[in-house]
C-alpha cells in the first residue's frame, strides 16, 4: 500500500475514498480508488480494449504521477449522479426578469451536482435604468448578484462543498463602481470571486489617462478619467484581494475556438475561460515525481516520463467527457462539440527545489519553459492522434483553427499533425489550483504555485477530546530532511511565497501562461507593507507580460492576514528563509503555522477565551410587542489588550415560547465572541433577518424581526464599550477605517470544516491546509 502522511490520508478518506450511504468503506485502500477511476475511464473505450486501458491509467495514477482532478477521483465510477467537470460557464443572462431567474435555476442545479460556475453579469441593465411596461427603475446587476450569492449558500448547505462562483463585469459597464466596491460591504457576495473585464482599449486608456465612457446597449451613462477606474479597482484588491483583472481582449485573441465562439467570463478560479454553457475538466501531471536523483549534481526532470504521460493523461481526460454527467443538456452538447480539457502541472515549485533551481530566479524561468513546451507539444499530438483513432471534435474546421494565434506558434511538425489528423480536442492545456488534490499527493507544491510553507503544525482532536500535534512538511523538504537528515539546513533552491517578490511571481505565472491555451489559475502573494502605487504596478506588469488575468493577496485589515507561525524559520546558508523546527520553539515569524501559538497580539480562533471569575456587563429590556413578556439580554465583557470586548451573552425571558431558540442563540454566539477577532459580523447577520410574519415598529424605527432587534442591542452595547465606532456619526470609508481600528486587526481566517485558523490563498481558493478543504477542486 502507498505510504502517505497521515494529513495525505484523512483527505482521501474525506474526500476521495468512496463510501456507502451509511459510511461503509468501498475503496479498502487509495491503490482501491486509483483502480476505481482508471476503470471507470477506461468505460470509453471500446469493450475489446478496456482492460488493457484501465491498467495503463492505472499505472499513470500510482505514486500520484498523474493527478485528474478532485471531481473525477470523487467522481469516477461512484455510480452518483455527480459531474465530473469543474468548470462551468453559464449561459447568457437576458435583461429580463424571466430570464434573469431562469438562469438562476439553471445555475442552482448545476451547483448542485458539483459545478463551479462562472457569470458575466454585464448584459444586465444598471441600476436606475428605466424597466418598460412595469414603471419601475432596474435595480441594477449587483442587486442580482446578491441573488445567486443566497441561492449559493442555500446549495452549500445541502452538501459537503462550498460552492464556488466567478462574478465578472464590463470594465465599460455603468455600474462598475458599486461592483468594484460591492466585497467592501461585510458579509456580501461571499460566495463569488469577483472580476472586471478589462479590455485593450481601458488599458491604453489608463495608460493615457483618457476619458472613459460607461455605455450600455450604446447608450453612454457618464463619463470617467479610465485612471481613476483603475485606481478605485486597485484601492478595492490593495484593501481587500478583490476584484481580480481578467484580460478579457487578450483571452478571446488567442482562443484557439476565437471562430466559434465569444467568450467573456471564466470557470471561479480563473483557469479556464469558458463561452456561454462552456464546460472543461482538469487534470495534472505531478512534476515532482518525476525528478530523478533529486537534490544531487545530476539531478533533472524526466522529460520522456513526462512525454508519455502527456499521452496518456489527455486520452484520460477525453474519455471522462463521455462517462461524465451533465448538469444541463445545452452543457453536454457544447462540451462535446468542442470537447475541451484543462490538461497542465502541479508540484513545480518542488520539482524545482529538486534539481537545484530557486523559483522565479532566470535559470528556474527556462526550466519551466522547458518543461511546459514538452507539455505542450505531446499533449497537442496526442489529440491528434486520437482525433486519428475515434474523430475530430465536431466544430473542428481545420482552415479556420490553424489560423488561431495559439496554434500559429506550435512547432511546424505539431501544425502539420493538426492538419493531416485533426484535432480531438479544442484546447488542451490549463494549469488549475491543485490544493486539495496536492495535501492528498503528499502534500507537494500546488499548481504553478512557490511553495506555501515548508512546515506547519496542525492540531488533531482526538475522540476522547484529547488533542494531539502533528508536523506536516512539504513533500520536497521531507524528501530532503530524509536524504540528509532533520537538522540539515535546506539549500537555496528552497523559497516560499512571502519571501519571493512580486516579480518572481509575475514572471513564472508569465513564463508558464506561454505555453498553456487556456489559462492559468495563480496568486501572487504581496507583503502587507507593499505601498499602493507599486501594488498597482504589479497588475500592469501581467497585461505587458502576456498573462491573461492577475490576482493578488495582500494581508490586510478586510480579509485579514493568511497563517502566523509558532516557530522560527531555520535559515539555510545563503540566509533565505527555511523550515520551521521543533514546535516547541519560541519567536514567530510570518509564515503558514500553526493553529496555536505564535504572535500573542494574534487572537487565534481555535482557541476560546478563558473565562475570568468576575466580568463586567449590562443587561437590556427587550419589548416584543407580540410577546406577554420582556426579553432579558445580558451581554459581558472581557478586558483584552487594554480593550474591553464582548465575551458572552444570556437571553431570559417568563416565555417559554423562547426558550429552546434564545438558549441556542446565546451559546452560539457566546461560543463565537470567546474565540476573539472581529465579532462585529454577528451584528449584521442578526440585523439582516427578516420575519415573513412582519416586524415591529421599536423606539422610533422598524424592526424587520425580532432577531433584528436583539442584533441592534448586541450593536449598541458595542458601541457603548467602545468595541464599534458609533455609527451614526461615522459614515463612509471614514467608517470603514474606525471599525478596523475599533476591532483591530483580523485575526487568521477559520475553516468553515475543521474549525482551525489554517485557511491560506492560493490560486484563487481558498484552502485549508489543516484538513484540506477547498472552495474549488
């Protein structure tokens, strides 16, 4: 049986390992699930070949070499009525209401059997537009992004994975302001990744800080400096991570189906731009298997290895589009008139580290290239050759797809192949975030990603309650402590991603987009302190450099800073950062860690606050006017830092009519003000709940519920202690700056799975790198 570190196996076990209705184990070992999916895709071929198939995927899956994506390892031969795609693109969506929720439906079922979507919300009228034939004004296309973002949540909780959705709108569009701004707001459209649609002519506009007019349907709403669009977008990512840049003229130029098709959105991570019902599924090659002699003088990758298993992994992925479900009928028939696949690498920071080269460094960059273009290359001849064997995709015009740009700049042998033998496949390479699927591979670096953290350590609650501390390296550096010892310094070929500068980022997501046809998913990860006017510069830097799109992820006061350590990194001996030691040690440094220790001005949230035998506190009289008797709200504090906070809450009333909910309110949220950061979210979640039944008019103001006005006493006790700024005097961004300041700064973010403060960014996801949750593969 494969020997995997014991997080590599509590995420197969959660994830991938198939399992009965009742929990009942199918697959007995990972080789067990290895076998299910090569048979299952073998399924495609004909019956006389298949076993022969299934042992040949089966041998590219062992030792992880090749990896297809979580869905189709969770997916492949379960039998449930399950898509083995990732990534969807919906449909146009019509300015009507009509169609507007018709749409909605269809992504809700697309969800629902697993799909991440992506929208162009452009074609929706802007806010304040007139609607005929109804004497109303339009609410405006944001409005509606609040609907999918609550029929997202709505499909999250039916299932173990979050959904995942790309929000994208029209640089030109008129309400591209309350879009940039709209993540601001707390608690909204956090199921969306969001993302402007920046055209050639808004760059040259900001460039030349030239006029620029938001139009739609050509009418021309209002007119703006393109400079100062394009700072409002970058104050929003520099504050908060989002919105990202997608380049939506540079996407369409180079689509190798740029005759058939317009695209203007993409799958929610970003690697796969998509036209309307556009489906693709994803699979990676493990570059970091492939190393032979790692971190000796002859080390190197093996490029005939990778070359086979090119071939091998692109009829894998056809093959999965026939035994895959569809969400959608109009889903099937465009996937398989084009029968696109997302084909690319993951464990290349690692494989790098392994020969020798430092990621993002000149000699590195050509390694990549190289690497890439024989991905490329035998991953073109292998859709040629099974176009040769079962068919070209059907909207193969061999004139027309020659003509494309992408397919210009093939080698002349690969042209000629595409000529004589056409294509099976319209596109065939993406480079996807690996997250999960990489913890499962022995934890290597994911996607094109550097590595993350050397070392962390996680914290595993026994069922007894106990809990235990478990070290979990990355797979290159436990391969080298192994080689040369725990205590052996690492070389310099080991870099992490807070250390690298944005540069080396940019240039290795540039270096790899040049040989991919689709796209690729990566986060460059910027220091907190980065000043804005560089922070800006790095997104001009990606449209010169020929990326397709850029996201960054900066530390801040919104989002909150990625992972602290509880250890000091060792450092090697050209002084770059190394891996943590013994857990044991003091002096943290910024780096992915552990869920406990550390920085003490860091209030972790998995670990509640202590309770001291005497708090001060308030209670409220709470007069429902549906109720015989008044609530009791007894809110207490908690003297942190110098600074009083909320630490828990009791709700009593004569009324027994309450008592089960207030009971369950109170410890809830008692349970979330004693794990400490910024409770002021609880305040929203309560003042946004509306009773079908009506409100009641309280002091002067409406009260959609009663929930509402327990949240408006929770909000001004707040106020009162001095924990919220008071928020009628406060308003705007003024206000925005108070709050951060009043709460601090956000704490390291929770996962919503295990509960541990361990999610990290990366390629667009989130990823918890305790238990492996993802809000994308």
């Amino acid at each position: 049986m494969v020997d995997l570190a014991p997080i590599s196996q509590r995420i197969w076990d959660m994830k991938y390992r198939l399992k009965q209705a009742d929990g009942t184990p199918v697959d007995e070992s990972v080789e067990d699930s290895w076998m299910r999916v090569a048979k299952a895709l073998a399924e495609a071929e004909q019956a006389d070949v298949q076993d022969d198939w299934a042992r040949a995927f089966y041998a590219a899956l062992q030792d992880f070499r090749v990896m297809p994506a979580g869905r189709i390892v969770a997916g492949a031969g379960s039998a449930r009525d399950v898509t083995l795609f990732n990534c969807f693109v919906m449909g146009t969506v019509p300015d009507t209401m009509d169609g507007i929720f018709s749409h909605l439906r269809e992504a809700a079922l697309t969800m629902q059997q697993g799909g991440g979507i992506g929208y162009d919300f452009s074609t929706i009228r802007p806010r304040g537009a007139p609607v005929r034939g109804v004497g109303s004004d339009a609410s405006g296309p944001v409005s509606f992004m609040d609907v999918w973002d609550a029929m997202c949540r709505t499909i999250m909780s039916a299932g173990s994975r979050r959904g995942a959705m790309m929000g994208c709108l029209r640089c030109d569009h008129p309400d591209i302001e309350e879009f940039v701004d709209a993540k601001q707001e707390p608690g909204r459209l956090r199921m969306f990744n969001v993302s402007v649609l920046a055209t050639d002519a808004f760059m040259q506009a900001v460039r030349e800080d030239a006029d620029w007019p938001l139009v739609f349907q050509g009418e021309t709403y209002r007119t703006l400096k393109a400079r100062r669009l394009w700072d409002r977008i970058m104050r929003a990512t520099y504050q908060a991570a989002e919105p990202g840049v997608i380049f939506i003229d540079r996407i369409n130029q180079k689509n190798n189906m740029w005759y058939a098709e317009t695209i203007s959105s993409t799958n929610p991570c970003g690697e796969q731009p998509l036209p309307p019902y556009g489906a693709c599924l994803l699979g990676s090659i493990n570059l970091a298997r492939l190393v032979e002699r790692p971190f000796t003088a002859q080390a190197r990758l093996d490029t005939d290895a990778l070359a086979d298993l090119t071939h091998t992994a692109v009829r894998m992925l056809d093959n999965a589009i026939d035994i895959s479900r569809f969400p959608l009928e109009t889903q099937r028939r465009e996937a398989q008139d084009k029968r696109r696949i997302g084909l690319g690498v993951t464990g290349l920071a690692d494989a790098l580290a392994m020969v020798g080269l430092t990621y993002g460094a000149q000699d590195a960059v050509s390694a990549t290239e190289s690497w890439m273009a024989t991905l490329q290359r035998h991953a073109y001849l292998a859709s040629t050759e099974l176009a040769q064997e079962k068919g070209a995709f059907p909207l193969f015009d061999a004139d027309r797809y020659l003509a494309g740009e992408t397919i210009r700049g093939l080698d002349a042998d690969v042209r000629r192949a595409i000529a004589d033998q056409g294509m099976r496949n319209a596109l065939v390479t993406s480079v996807a975030p690996t997250g999960t699927i990489s913890l499962f591979a022995d934890n290597v670096s994911s996607g094109l990603e550097p590595i993350f953290s050397f070392a962390y350590t996680r914290n595993l609650l026994a069922p007894d309650g106990s809990r235990t501390r478990e070290t979990v390296q990355d797979y290159a550096v436990r391969l080298y402590r192994q080689m040369h010892g725990e205590d052996a310094d690492l070389p310099a070929s080991f870099v992490d991603a807070q250390t690298l500068s944005p540069s080396a980022h940019l240039v290795m997501q540039a270096a790899v987009q040049k040989y991919v046809d689709s796209s690729v998913s990566k986060t460059i990860n910027l220091p907190e302190e980065i000043a804005f006017e560089a922070f800006k510069d790095v997104y001009l830097q990606a449209y010169d450099m020929g990326c397709k799109g850029c996201t960054t992820y900066r530390p801040n006061p919104v989002t909150g800073a990625v992972l602290e350590t509880s250890a000091p990194q060792q450092t090697p001996a050209d002084g770059h950062h190394g891996a943590a030691p013994a857990a044991d040690e003091p002096a943290p440094a910024r780096q992915p860690a552990a869920a406990d220790g550390g920085d003490p001005s860091i209030v972790y949230m998995t670990q509640p606050l202590d309770r001291p035998e005497v708090l001060p506190g308030r209670t409220y009289k709470l007069k429902w006017p549906e109720s015989d008797h008044a609530l009791y709200i007894t809110l207490n504090d908690v003297v942190q830092d110098g600074r009083r906070r909320p630490f828990e809450i009791f709700i009593n009333s004569k009324n027994m009519e309450h008592y089960a909910w207030t009971v369950a309110l109170t410890r809830m949220i008692s349970a979330v003000f004693r794990r400490g950061g910024d409770v002021s979210f609880v305040v929203e979640e309560l003042k946004a709940v509306f009773d079908p039944r009506g409100g009641a008019w309280l002091h002067g103001s409406y009260k959609p519920s009663l929930l509402a006005a327990i949240g408006e006493v929770i909000e001004q006790h707040m106020i009162d202690i001095g924990f919220l700024p008071d928020r009628q005097n406060i308003t705007g961004e003024k206000a925005q700056q108070a709050l951060r300041q009043a709460v601090g700064a956000a704490p390291p973010r929770q996962c919503p799975r295990c509960g541990q403060a361990a999610v990290v960014q990366q390629e667009g996801c989130e990823i918890c790198t305790a238990c492996g949750h993802s809000t994308c593969t």
